[in-house]
C-alpha cells in the first residue's frame, strides 16, 4: 500500500465518494489513470482477466488465503468495490467479483489481537493503528472507550465495517458472489464451480489459536458491537453466536 493511498483511506468515506465523484466528473481520465497507478492495477490486470474474477479483500475475512487460492499471490490489497470499480468500469462488470465476511464480533477480536501482535510476527501493521490499539491497554477498553464512540468512517480500514467494501453509495451490494468465512471451504467450491476450475486449494494463512471469540465479551461489550457493526450483521446475516 503506497503513501498516497493510505492518505487517501484516511479521508472519511463520505467525502472520498464526494471527492471522487468531483474528479470522475472534471479529470476522468486523469482520475483513474490516478487510481492505477497508485494500486499497480494496471500490472496484474492481466492476470485477474486470465482467472476471470476479481476478489475485494475485506480485511480479516481470509483475504490473504484467497487471494493465494485465485491468483497465486495476494491480490492488491484492502480496496472497496466502487474503488475496483471505478478503476475499469468495463472490466468490473465482466469479471466475477468476489467478497467474503464474517461474524462481526469474530473479525473484531481477530483484527485486535492481529494489531496487537504485530510486532512478534511476520505481518506488517500501520504504525498509527499500533498505537492507538496499544494504548488501550486491552481489549474490553478497547471496545467500551474506543469502539463505542468512533465515527466508523474514520476508523482504522482494519476495523471498518464489512458493507463499506462491499456495497456502493447508496448501500447496495455490488459485488456478484459473497462467501462467508464459516463456510469458506463450501463457498470456494462455489466460485470454482462458477469458474469452471476443477478446484481452488485453500492455504491456511494468519491462523490463530486464540480460542472462542465469544468468550471474550461480557454483555456490555456485545451489545457494543451489535450496535456498531448492525448494518453488517442485518446485511450478511450474522447474530453473536453465528
């Protein structure tokens, strides 16, 4: 991920879509030859042609795995759909564009202790989502002082909500195939079905051993969670135990 473009994640949402809409509409060229170049689109557009389908990596959603699965490497990166989207309107419409969530109160510990841990692994976290995860202390202040409040359009991209990714303006979904990572080995027979590939093999990458994500919520902090993440749970089906 480039400087220019973990700028442009730090902008709030609603004013990205009002920004982009602007330039869309005064530099359109100009503006996606922007977009390209910055997500290093136009390098592995080839290969996402060849595979026949596009995967918006929804972050924590085992994009890093699937990406590995589709492509053999992992793909460009945390971007939205209306961000894939706008870089080859053409293109977007004729691939099979692919999403995959998960239980909002299971991606939100997994995203936690990702953060929190990264300085004893491998994986490579923003150094200002670091700190501001850290300077919690633990997990429970981290969703009762933090979550409960923060405008989710301005939130860390690794704690944004499922539907940003996956849906435009407007809140309709505009990706073709959404898998869930509950069922993520019947799901990724689907799309190898959809793809006419005799099969997709699934690397297990970034696991953890942490145990139940249920065990660590009191009600309080459950409810919190509900309440912030909602649209994701009312979209893709989700309540605390499944």
């Amino acid at each position: 991920m480039t400087i220019l473009h973990k700028a442009w994640l730090v902008i709030p949402r609603q004013l990205r879509l009002d920004i982009r809409r602007v330039l869309v509409a005064v530099f359109p060229s100009r503006f996606t030859e922007w977009l390209r170049n910055d997500m290093g689109f136009g390098a592995i557009k080839k290969v996402y042609v060849e595979k026949g389908c596009l995967l918006v990596h929804v972050p924590k959603t085992a994009g890093t795995s699937l990406g590995k699965a589709l492509y053999g490497f992992e793909g460009i990166g945390h971007y939205t759909a209306m961000e894939l989207r706008d870089l080859s309107p053409e293109l977007y419409s004729r691939l099979f564009v692919i999403g995959f969530v998960r239980n909002p109160w299971d991606r939100l510990v997994s995203a936690y202790f990702f953060v929190v841990q990264a300085e004893s692994s491998t994986v490579r976290v923003d150094k200002n989502t670091k700190a501001l995860v850290d300077g919690y202390g633990s997990f429970r202040a981290f969703v009762v002082e933090w979550l409960a409040s923060v405008d989710m359009r301005v939130a860390p991209i690794i704690f944004r909500p499922q539907y940003f990714f996956l849906c435009d303006e407007n809140e309709k979904l505009i990706v073709d195939f959404v898998g869930h990572v509950e069922t993520i080995d019947e799901d990724v027979k689907k799309i190898a079905a959809q793809l006419g590939r005799e099969h997709i093999v699934l690397p297990r990458i970034n696991q953890s051993s942490r145990g139940s994500y249920r065990d660590y919520f009191d009600e309080e902090m459950r409810d919190i969670v509900g309440r912030v993440y909602e649209k994701d749970i009312k979209f893709f089906g989700y309540g605390f135990d499944g």
